[in-house]
C-alpha cells in the first residue's frame, strides 16, 4: 500500500481543499462535529434544505458527484479523487446525507440500466440536489430476503399498475423519485420474475408513511402503494431481470455505507479521558483500557484496510470486498462502544442536552441508532454468508426455495 499522494492527487487535494476553505458554512462546523454518534440533527436547520443549499453551491462549483460524467452533472474525476474530496469535504459531507441513496445507489443504477433520455433528465437535478431520490426494496414480509417481495406490478398497455408495500424506505418523506423493485412474474423463481422501475413519489396512489423511532427522529417511512401507474418508458432493464439490475444497487449501497460508518472510538477515548469513576478516571480502569485497546485495534484494521481499497483506486484497480467487511465490523463495534459508555455512565446515561449533558445525550442517540447500522444495506447474517462464499470460497447455504416458483413457495399470508 501507498500511503502518499502522487503529484496530480496532491494537487487537486490542494484545490478542494481552498474550495471547502472558501465555501463551506463554517457556522455549522461545531455543530456537524458532535453529530457522528447518532443520527443528525441540527438545532436551528432543517437538514433537507441545509443539504440542498450544499449540493447546489457543490454542483455550481464542479464537486457534486464527482466520479459521474460531465454530461449527467459530475465532474468526471477518477474514483481516488472521489475518496480525496470526501476526505477534504470532511464534516461538511455530513450536509449531504438526504442525497446519499440518490448518488450511492439510485444514480448509478439509472446511469447503468436507463436510457439517454433518462439519464440527462434525472441525474443532473439529482446531482445538483434539486431532486432527492429513495431506495424501495424492503417488505415487511421479505425481511432480509429482497428476492421474496410481494408488491406487484401488472402490465396494461404502456404502462403498469403497481400495487403493495415497502417499509425501512429512507427519506420517502421528502423524495421526489424512488427506485423500485417489484413483482411482475409470480410462475418462476422469486429471483426471475423481478423488475426494476424508478416513480415519481408524488404519484397519484402513493402513501407515505413516516415510522416513529426509538431516538425521536422520523427518517424511514413505510410506503404503500394503491393502483400506481408507472410508464413503461420508466422501467430499468429487461422484464423479469430486476434481480440483476438490483444487485448493481446493492453493491454501491454496501460500499457507500461501509465507507462512511463512524465507529464512536475517538469519541469513546475522550469520554473516558473525562468521566470519574468511583476509583479515579475510566481510562485508568484496567477493565476500560483493555476495551480501548481492542476497539482501538478493530479501529486501525478497519483504517488500514480502507486504505488498500484508496491504494487499489488510486491504481485505476476495481476495490476487493474491503467495505462489506467494513461495514460489518464498523456496525458491530458501535453498537458494543455504546452499550459500554451507557454502562459506564450508570443512571446518568439517561439524560440529554445541549450542555453538560451533550456527551450522554451522544451515546444515547448512539445507542438506539446502532441496530439500523446493523441491518440497513445487508444484515450482518447475510454480509457474512456474501463474505464466506464469495470471498473465503466456502459452500452456499441450502436453499430450498431454489429453482421453485414463486407462488408454489409455502407461505403465510399471501
């Protein structure tokens, strides 16, 4: 691995950073800082427009969607430019979570499988933060399983008439479009008679359906949809081949969440560098120090293997299976890192506020967003089946749903 920028990296790490330097609402640095343990929230900003503000002065200046082509609204930048403008955007990239499922997933999905049309009508208002875009795949009755939906769409005429459920649909609230998946054969396998299409989500038929959270906020939503009518001329791919057009959504969804996880340790040393125990500061507990140092260790695996997919990106390399492991470990640890520090702090981990009690208040929110990081873009049972068979070799689980119809699937409920 090489750790050092050539001189071309070196320069344009130099011209994001003055741009950042001379563009970014500084205003909300403090703020953004605080906010990597739970989800965020800003005190006196809405997210959304925030985010979009952000977008569009990123767009005007060329750093929005940088690795897309110029013509669908990018910059044209190799993939390690990418990871240098993330690592120069710093926390400023936090702004731009309300448009991460549009450019992480739904963008290339489009830019792969739609036509020209498409492609020059979507992706530039999507790059520019004029139009957000949600991910539909998940069901109440699939689980983990996308294969197994249920919502239907039937073919009339030109168009299609879409009707069922979605659910865990992040930010369909303030989307415009949604990519979606859906059943359009029941008489084959479940992974046959698939078909991916994307929708306006102010179609007439749609109902969202924000689900109240554990931490106070409101980001998933469940989706219904009654007699929706989709243009064929909005469908992505072949009828029938969905399964494969999703398996390119996948693939940028785990890598997009597994390069931006924070795991909560740098904020987990100064919390113990901080609270007093009834025997002195926690960071001198041998107890808590042997937990500092295993995490510390994940931590600069996690790091340093990161640092081969940056090392193969900057040799014009496809990147290995270094970010579904990452994501994997990341969601694990911040979930055991928060338990501890709620542990630790005993009645006070109850409390929250924009004071003293900023850092209880961050593991709190810590705490009840960890088990989404767990199961949003894969759970952790499934990245480890994709891990054993396809990175380590070993043999598929059984399925006995394989090669059957899906209608002849036992079920409840259908």
């Amino acid at each position: 691995m090489n750790f050092d920028d050539t001189p071309q990296e070196a320069a344009f790490r130099e011209t994001a950073r003055k741009w950042v330097e001379a563009n970014a609402p500084r205003e909300l640095h403090a703020e953004l800082s605080k906010s990597s343990l739970g989800r965020i929230r800003l005190a006196h900003h809405d997210i959304v427009d925030v985010g979009k503000a952000w977008q569009k002065k990123k767009a005007e200046g060329g750093w929005a969607c940088l690795h897309w082509p110029k013509e669908y609204g990018g910059r044209g930048a190799t993939p390690i430019e990418k990871v240098i403008w993330q690592q120069e955007e710093g926390v400023y990239g936090k702004l731009t979570q309300p448009f991460q499922i549009g450019e992480g997933m739904c963008g290339p999905t489009v830019m792969a499988f739609g036509s020209e049309e498409a492609k020059r009508r979507y992706l530039p208002k999507l790059a520019s933060g004029e139009e957000i875009w949600c991910q539909l795949f998940s069901e109440p009755s699939a689980g983990s399983d996308v294969a197994g939906l249920r919502t239907r769409a039937e073919k009339k005429g030109d168009n299609w008439v879409v009707n069922g459920q979605k659910i865990w649909t992040s930010g369909a609230h303030y989307s415009d479009y949604g990519l979606l998946i859906a059943r359009t054969d029941p008489n084959v396998p479940k992974h046959k008679g698939l078909t991916m299409f994307f929708l306006d989500m102010k179609s007439e038929g749609v109902e969202v359906r924000p689900i109240k959270q554990a931490n106070g906020m409101q980001e998933f939503n469940e989706v219904y949809f009654t007699d929706v009518v989709i243009p064929d001329s909005q469908r992505l791919g072949a009828v029938g081949d969905g399964w494969s057009v999703s398996l390119t959504t996948l693939m940028n969804e785990r890598m997009s969440i597994g390069a931006r996880l924070a795991t909560g340790v740098p904020e987990m040393f100064e919390f113990c560098s901080n609270l007093v125990l009834e025997d002195g500061l926690a960071i001198d507990d041998p107890a808590v120090r042997s937990k500092l140092a295993s995490w510390a260790a994940k931590s600069n695996g996690l790091r340093f293997t990161s640092y081969r997919t940056i090392s193969a990106l900057s040799k014009g390399e496809r990147p290995g299976p270094e970010n579904s492991i990452g994501k994997l470990v990341s969601g694990m640890m911040l979930q055991d890192i928060a338990t501890y520090a709620m542990d630790l702090q005993g009645a006070a981990g109850v409390l929250t506020g924009n004071d003293e009690e900023t850092v209880q208040g961050q593991f709190q929110q810590m705490l009840l967003s960890s088990p989404s990081m767990r199961i949003a873009g894969g759970t952790d049972e499934i990245l480890r089946n994709i891990i054993a068979e396809r990175v380590l070799g070993l043999p598929g689980d059984i399925r006995v749903d394989k090669d059957v119809p899906y209608n002849k699937i036992p079920t409840k409920g259908r």
